[in-house]
C-alpha cells in the first residue's frame, strides 16, 4: 500500500510538471515560480463586487502591511472595493481573504481548525500553504517572508468577471530550495527610483527572490571623500563627451568595468539611499552592498592617482596594495555605507585583475598571489570586525580560471604585457579566509560545462552563490548537490532601467528564479514560452502604466485592404502560410482584422533592391484615437546587443529597423521607432529557439513591448508568430490624419523587412442613446 502511495505522488507530481508547463506554453495564468505541491479543486470562488480582507483586533505592523499589499492589489488592479474587516472570530459561511503567520489569531484559529499548524512550520519560515475553497482564501506561514510569498502566488490567480475577483478553488504547499536568491544591479539614478521600486515589488518579491547586490561605488554622497563624488561626476561626463564605453591603460591596456552608468552617473544623497534601503526591506528582502577593492577601482583613485598600481593611466582602475593610504580611503567609504545600510555581508569585488605586471616600484618582483590575500585578509578582519561577513568574486582563487602564475597579453597595437594569474592551490588553503561568501560566475568554464570550477571551491571549504546566473545552466540537478552552495544571482551589467532591463534581461531573471526556488525545472526552451506569455503582465507593472485597451474601451479595425502589397510567399518576407490556414488564422484571431484576400501583409523592405517598397504612405485613420495596435514582425533576425555595449547610448543596443510616422491633422508628426527586442521581433523566433535556442543574442527570444500572437501554419513543427505592440497616443483631442511605414537605409549586404497584418484603433466607447437622449 506504502509503495502505490509512492507512485501515486510522484505520478502526482510528474502530471504536475506537464501541467504546469503546459499551461504557460498555452498562455494562461498560473504561479510562477511553480510551487512545490499545487492541487487544484474544481470550481472557482467567486470574492464579488466587494472583498473582504481579514485583521485581527490587535493587529501587528506586519497585519498591517500584508492587508495593504492585497487591498492595493484589488483596488488598483480590478477596481474592485477591499475592506478591512476587524475580528476576533473567523466569519462562518462569508466570503473572505486571510493572510499572515502563525502569531496572527485568526491564521493560528483557522490552522488549528483545519490541523494545519504543523505543516505550516513544517514549511520553514519563507513557506507557506494557501488554500482557496468555497468561502475564503487563506494563506498561512511562520514568518512575514512567507505569508508576502504566498501573497505573491495568490495575486497571479486573481482574476476578473463580471466586476467581480475569481480565484481557482486550490491548495498550495511552497518553501523554496535554496536560501539565496539573488539579483545583482546597480543603485538607480534618481529619475529611475520609482521605477525600482515597481521592480522590487512587482519583480523582485513576486517572483520570490530574497536578495539584492546593490553596486554602488561613490555614488552616495560621501562626507569624509568629495573628491571621490567629484571624480565620479567628472568621469562619467568625460566618457559620455567622448562616445567611449571604458578608457584603457597607458598603451591602450585592456580595462573593463567602469560602470559609469551606476546611479545614471549621479549622486544621491544618504537619506536617498538609506529610504531605498528601507523599501528593499519591507519586503524582507536583503541587501548586499557591492563596493569593489583592489580592482575596478576607478572610484578610489578618482584624485589619488598616486596610489594607483600604474599610476600614469589616463584613469587607472586598480591601486597598489603596497600603499597604505589606500586603506584609510577604504575603510572610510565602507564606513559611511555602513552606517546607512547596516548590511550582514558586504561584496568588495576582487574579480578581473588585469594591469600590467612589475610596473609598480613597490609590487615588482613580489609574489601576486600573496599580495592579493594579504589585500583581502585586510579588508575581511576590518569588517569582521564589525559583524559582517566579506563576499567577493572568486576567479583568482582557481588557476582553471585565472591561470598559473600570469598570462601573456597584447593591446591592438601589439604591445605585450603581463597580468596576474590566479593564486596557488597552497596560497588559498593558507591564506584565504574561509568564511568568505564566494561569488561564482565562472561556472561555465569547465570542459564539459559541467561542475568543475564549483566542486574546487567546495572542496577548498568555501560556500559559494551562482554569479553572472542564467536559465541555460548545464546539468542543474547535480549542481544542486554541491555542498555549500547557497544560492545565485543573475546580473544587470547596465543602468537600472526599465528598458535595459526589459530588453535585455526578463528571460535571465524568470528563469533563475524557478532554478532556484522551485523543484519543478524547466528546460530554456520552456522558458522562452513562460517569458513570452507572463511578458505584457510585466511589462504593465515595471512602467506603471495600464494600456488602454486592457480598460473598458472600445477596439475596432483600421482597413488596411489597399495597403496589402506582399503575398509573404516570395521575397525575404516569405513566411509560406497556405489559404487554408489563413482563413483558420482569421477564424481563430478575431481581435484582429486579416486580408480576407488570402495570405497578405503590408511590408517595407530594406534591401538593395529597390523594386521593392521601403516604405508605405498614408494609411487612413481620420481619427482621434486612444492608442493603436500594431500586429508586425521583422522578416528576420535583428540585432539586440546587451546595454553596456554602448553605455553613452543603450537604446542603441536594439538594432532599429524602421519606423511609424503618426501624422495628425495639423501636420505635427510623431515617430515611433520600431527597435528590435523592445516593440518587434521577428517572425520566426520559436523555430529559432527550437533549435537549441540558437539565436544571434542570448536576450533575442521576446520584445519587452509586445504580446506574441501565434499563427496557425500546415506544419505543426513550424511555428509563425507576429507581435502586438500598443502605442498611446500622446496628443489626445486631435485627429491622426494617416500613418507611413518606413525602413533605415541598410548597409549593402544587409536585408530585413517590416511585416505588418493589421492596425487596430481603441478609443472611448460609443455614448448610448437613452430615450432619445444622450447618456452623460
């Protein structure tokens, strides 16, 4: 009997899996990570027109915030009343929402109740259970991270009808599987702080990551160094006048990491960063400042070149750990940090040391691996010292890495020079303190892609956290064995945008946040369809902004019938859908209006060939519109390069292929750029990532500002789709006269072309007549 049940649960928790991935590949709603054990009951329950949020009479400061989570949630995203009822006994046959921890009267009456206590600590404190039956929804945990989580899984099951909240009867056991779940970025500028703050409840907290690496270098404003706020300023102007990403050493030596764009080149103010800091941990989330040593550096030496390792670079990145003044500098910006974030881990880099060897007087002829340690042993005891612990990135710590002793490199011109290698298996074990939290982004490097790199750093005694993370991670399930690995981080190389992160990141981070919350893996591939589908969600809640036509407004069809110019069937538009499927397209997509003519498109090409269109003109609107939807496509793979590739200019990154002209009544034209990877993608992306996902660019598989809309096609392996992208109109009360389509003029050798299928218009409803009259 003891075996069927066995069998019976992971067969339970097999169907599960395929459920689940099922259910996003079909673009539905469900919780994302995916939870460890989720049951669904027949039927819904059906909140009404007005919910009622349980409190109990003596409530706490944690009541409080975890009632405004929910209220706010209905309130702002359904339009729906939330009200706070106040009680000391749990309601009989009303309908009511209940989240909280154990210390919460009602969670404790309603868990003894239902003998759920047990299981609920049983959870641990970021698990919880949530149970959704015919009355109430319920969610139960031991702390406050658990009961925000639960809360984080219920609001992705709400849904609206009838001016009413429906949920799905169901019952939710969750608990994460590793306790460091992390996303590295920088300290946003101060125009992006709203924005951060959507990120960090709206992205962070729902999607269930518990930690922040803030990178901050001096870009607080510090008392006791100015200059160093000064050298910040300076030098990012400087690099921005200049159209450089980085400058370079003394013979054009390689230098990296000048992360110029950290606070958007600005600085803020302590009480600024202290109020982030404060919302980051309102939902329990912890913060680990970045504030790098020994390299990348550039900060510390802004003024203080003489402490510098190669001290006539136009500006050196790595000061000499012979010079003791350096320390004084230091210590004193760790201190100022500190006294505002009050962290328990501190990460001071360590990662890339990349100047040339023996150019200092003082480190020539000394053995690097031990200045090295003797630099970190210095600035481990100095924290330690005040009860935090030291992270680093760990590559100079493995010579499979870094390699032995030093390497050979050559700058563009052919100069030759040395760099640090790693530092010896005997140095680590000797000298390096073990309780140093090592960040590991070189999981990748092994031959086989496989653990290597993480076992040695197991072995030498280290706990480790995935740097650099990402979804494509090889052989998952035996890296999670690994002992001392708490965790990973997938990193923002860019300013805290919500377009770098948009275009270049959601993929990474939704697919490391189910790598490490959940036991239910998912492959890449199944990812890209999880990132398509939950997409235009995110996008609403990172910018704040509710589109038009997901109001109640009312969408009609732009005729495009004159304006069809393609049969998609012959140039490098051709994307080969037969009559019959276009008509089933048509059937199946009544939201849209198709060519009823058979399989057309509206295209501008940009090609050589100037046979073909590279622009059409004067698409009739006459109207004054709310917004208008483009359904379109490229006709082949773009370019969408990560943001720091042009730190000056990341929109750059998003290769552009052409544009809308939005021309209104009195001749005013406004553009929309139709960049790739932001608001279009091409056509064929699905099969792209069929193959193994191979694509030009990691972050090539959805466009941040659209909603996939998949066409039906004769071969089942084959997969057409176009994106819907809305544009509000900014100039509302006037007319749009007509739109034109136009293409950049591409380099010889280079072609794509714009597909569009259809324009929709949303405006206000039509006003009824009421006996003759209008309605106001």
């Amino acid at each position: 009997m003891l075996k069927v049940i066995k069998i019976s649960v992971k067969y339970f928790l097999l169907v599960l899996i395929l459920i689940t991935g099922n259910f996003f590949a079909q673009g539905k709603n469900n919780i994302f990570p995916i939870p460890q054990y989720a049951k669904n009951i027949n039927g819904n329950l059906v909140l009404g027109s007005k919910v009622s949020i349980l409190l109990p009479v003596k409530k706490s400061e944690n009541d409080d915030f975890i009632g405004s989570l929910i209220q706010t949630e209905i309130v702002n995203n359904y339009r729906i009343v939330a009200n706070f009822i106040k009680t000391n006994e749990l309601p009989v046959n009303k309908k009511y929402i209940l989240i909280g921890t154990l210390n919460n009267p009602l969670i404790h009456q309603y868990c003894e109740q239902n003998s759920l206590t047990e299981k609920v600590k049983e959870l641990g404190s970021e698990g919880y259970i949530l149970t959704s039956t015919d009355n109430e929804v319920v969610i139960a945990s031991t702390d406050i991270k658990g009961a925000i989580y639960g809360f984080q899984s219920l609001r992705q099951l709400f849904s609206k009808k009838e001016n009413k909240i429906v949920v799905p009867k169901i019952i939710i056991k969750d608990k994460p599987i590793l306790p460091l779940r992390g996303i590295k970025l920088y300290l946003p500028g101060r125009n992006n702080i709203p924005f951060f703050k959507r990120f960090i409840k709206n992205f962070v907290s729902k999607y269930k990551f518990n930690t922040i690496i803030l990178e901050l270098n001096a870009n607080m404003h510090l008392e006791s160094h100015p200059e160093l706020n000064v050298g910040t300023l300076k030098f990012g102007e400087e690099l921005y006048v200049s159209r450089r990403g980085r400058p370079a050493g003394p013979h054009k030596e390689y230098q990296n990491s000048s992360h110029q764009d950290v606070a958007d080149g600005e600085i803020l103010e302590k009480r600024e960063v202290g109020e982030l800091v404060n919302y980051i941990r309102k939902y329990n989330i912890q913060i680990i400042p970045e504030i790098p040593s020994l390299t990348h550096s550039y900060y510390l030496l802004f003024g203080h070149k003489e402490l510098a390792e190669i001290t006539n670079s136009e500006y050196p990145d790595t000061y000499c750990p012979l010079k003791p003044e350096i320390y004084k500098i230091y210590f004193d910006v760790l201190e100022e940090y500190i006294d505002v974030i009050h962290p328990s881990i501190i990460h001071v880099g360590h990662d890339e040391w990349r100047m040339e060897k023996d150019v200092c007087n003082l480190c020539k002829g000394k053995n690097y691996g031990e200045l090295f340690a003797r630099d970190l042993i210095k600035i481990h005891d100095f924290l330690a010292s005040k009860g935090i612990r030291t992270a680093i990135w760990g590559d100079h710590l493995l010579e499979s890495v870094r390699g032995v002793e030093h390497r050979v490199w050559k700058t563009s011109a052919g100069y030759k020079y040395k760099i640090p290698g790693a530092l010896t298996l005997k140095q680590v074990k000797e000298l390096i303190p073990k309780d140093i939290l090592i960040f590991n982004w070189f999981w990748g490097k092994t031959k086989d892609k496989g653990p290597g790199n993480d076992l040695q750093l197991a072995d030498l005694g280290f706990e480790q956290v995935y740097g650099n993370f990402r979804p494509d991670i090889i052989g998952w399930k035996e890296r999670l064995n690994i002992k001392g690995l708490l965790g990973g981080a997938p990193s923002s190389w860019a300013a805290t945008t919500e377009i770098n992160f948009g275009k270049d990141l959601i993929y990474d981070f939704l697919g490391c946040s189910n790598l490490l919350w959940s036991k239910h893996y998912q492959t890449p591939e199944q990812m890209v369809f999880i990132t398509q589908n939950l997409i235009p969600t995110i996008r609403a809640e990172l910018s704040g902004k509710i589109l038009p036509s997901k109001t109640a407004m009312h969408v009609s069809h732009i005729d495009l019938d004159d304006f069809y110019n393609s049969k998609l069937n012959k140039e490098i538009d051709s994307i080969n859908i037969s009559r019959e499927f276009w008509k089933q397209t048509i059937k199946n997509n009544q939201n849209f209006r198709f060519s009823k003519n058979g399989v057309s498109g509206v295209v501008a090409y940009s090609v050589e060939n100037k046979s073909l269109p590279q622009k059409v003109e004067k698409i009739k609107i006459n109207k004054d519109v709310l917004s208008l939807i483009f359904l379109h496509a490229a006709a082949k793979e773009g370019v969408n390069k990560k943001a720091y590739g042009i730190i000056y200019n990341p929109i750059e990154t998003a290769e552009l292929l052409g544009w809308y002209e939005i021309v209104y009544e009195d001749g005013f034209v406004a553009t929309i750029p139709l960049r790739y990877g932001i608001n279009i993608l091409d056509w064929n992306v699905k099969n792209r990532i069929g193959k193994k996902g191979k694509s030009k660019y990691s972050q090539n598989k959805y466009a941040y500002e659209t909603k996939v809309i998949d066409l039906p096609t004769p071969d089942k392996y084959k997969k057409v789709s176009f994106f819907a992208y809305e544009w509000i109109n900014k100039r509302p009360g006037k007319k749009i006269s007509y739109i034109n389509l136009k293409t950049v003029n591409y380099k010889k050798g280079h072609s794509n072309a714009i597909i569009l299928l259809a324009i929709n218009e949303v405006n206000i409803k039509k006003r009824k007549e009421i006996k003759g009259k209008e309605s106001e």
